[in-house]
C-alpha cells in the first residue's frame, strides 16, 4: 500500500494538520505490507540473536534494531556497531559512553548485549514488542520525509530532544549532543537563525554561540528547557517559519497580498517573519 502523508502546503500550517491527524496517519501507514514483512521477520527471529555477531549479520534483523532507534542509515557500519553493543553500557568507558551520540547509547542498552546486569533482552516478549513500536514510528517519520524532509526533521525533534533534555548531561555536553546529530543540528540553527558558516568554527565557539542564541532568543541556554512541550513547540514553528523566508512567500502563503504590497528595501528578514507569523 503506497502511503502519502497528509500535510496540506507544507510549512508551518503543514505541521499544524500533521499533528491533528497524525494519529489516524500512523494507523494507515501501519497497516503496509511491505512494514508487516520486516515486522514479521523481526518478531520470529530476533530470539535467534544471541550474540551482537549474530545480530549485525542478518540484515533484515539488523534494519529493524537501528531503524527503531533512527539509526537506519548507520547499517553499513557492521563492525562499529557490533564493538558499540558488545560493549554494552554499564562501563564508563564502553564506546556507547564515550561516543557523543544518545541513539547508540540507547540502541546499546535496550539490545543488552554487553551488560552483566539483565543481559540480553532479545529473548524477552516486552522488548521485541517495543522495538516493532519504535521501529514503526521512525519508519513513519521516513515516509513523511519522503514527502517532505522538513517535516521529518521537525517529526525526529520532537522524538529525540527530550532525551537529552532529561539526561544528567551538563549544560555543555547537551549542546555538544544536539550539534552531534545532524537532524537536532538543523532544527536548532534554522530555528535561532544560526549560519552554516557556524560550523567552521572551533566546536567549543559553536557551543557556546548555540546556547547565547538559545538564551537570547528562547529565554533559556540550558538545553534541559526542552522538557517543556511549549519549548519544543516554540522551536518548531521558528523552525518553519524561518524556512518559509528562506524559501520566499508563494502566492499561497498566508498573508502573501499584504506581503506584496508591503515588501520593499526596508523590509528584511525579521519583518516579513512577524507578518507570516501574525497570519497564522
């Protein structure tokens, strides 16, 4: 069953529609033979697993475990992941700890391989039961995306901001986790108007411009802010509406009439923001 997301014109209206219906969506895209089959497959064979070895070979096993984490395009690297989940995640030094990137941590840890604590998981009924529902939700984030990618973007910040939010990171590892991941990256700079030029910066400068952006623009330079719903909200609809400048105004853009007639020299960037903001 081909599935097309119901998004309207895009945007930050898009965004608006999407998240009304986005419940009513999931079920229709879950209902897709071709998610059933990898589904399928996981669930009968995931017991087979024993080992990470075991699991990093076998592909199909393999695109579920790090789809559900929105890992899916990491699955070339066979050797990388299999150290990250040998080593589990109960030693300070294990790779997963060391390595600046949540998702592997929590692939890690769900997957139990290298824990003495627990254990593997992969026998149990409630961890196959909650990869399929990861997986299904990352896999319905990839087909909006294929529609349209800033909605995937906006769809995996709202997934994964949270996690960093309520870690016991320090205020500066956080930003350094958000400028890891390429998909909270772009959400984030587009939303306080951070340059790409940015990232040619020494990595503690960058830091440090992320959380004075954040302060100055959203009240708050600790990224633990995004435990609040409003907070991300806020993000999102900068994050579309700053797109939607960058973009320009269609004649389909809430607000275009007065747009034309008052766009001119003196008007820049921020003004023509605050009239598509004041029309939605």
């Amino acid at each position: 069953m081909f599935f097309q997301p119901a998004i309207g014109l895009g945007g930050y209206s898009g965004w608006l529609i999407l998240e009304k219906t986005e419940v009513r969506q999931r079920e229709v895209f879950e209902k897709s033979p071709v998610l059933d089959r990898d589904i399928d497959y996981f669930r009968e064979n995931i017991s087979g697993a024993l080992s990470a070895e075991d699991l990093v070979n076998d592909r199909r096993l393999l695109t579920v475990a790090l789809g559900a984490f929105g890992l899916g395009e990491e699955i070339g690297k066979k050797a990388f992941i299999q150290k990250i989940l040998e080593e589990g995640t109960e030693k300070s030094d294990a790779l997963a700890n060391r390595f600046n990137e949540p998702r592997f941590k929590a692939l890690s840890d769900a997957f139990g391989y290298g824990n003495i604590q627990g254990g593997s998981s992969v026998l149990l009924e409630s961890f196959r039961e909650d990869i399929i529902a990861r997986f299904k939700s990352r896999e319905f984030d990839r087909a909006v995306g294929e529609v349209d990618n800033d909605m995937r973007l906006a769809l995996n910040f709202r997934q994964d901001i949270p996690a960093i939010a309520d870690s016991d990171a320090t205020e500066t590892t956080a930003w350094f986790q958000i400028m890891g991941q390429q998909p909270l990256r772009e959400v984030i700079a587009t939303a306080l108007n951070i340059p790409q030029s940015v990232s040619q910066l020494d990595i503690d400068r960058q830091q440090e411009i992320f959380a004075e952006k954040a302060d100055s623009v959203l009240g708050d330079s600790d990224p633990a802010m995004f435990n609040d719903p409003e907070k991300i909200d806020e993000v999102l609809r900068r994050f579309f509406l700053t797109r939607q400048v960058e973009n320009g105004p269609s004649p389909l853009t809430p607000g275009f009439a007065a747009l034309t007639l008052l766009q001119g020299p003196s008007l820049g960037g921020g003004a023509i923001e605050n009239l598509l903001i004041s029309q939605i």
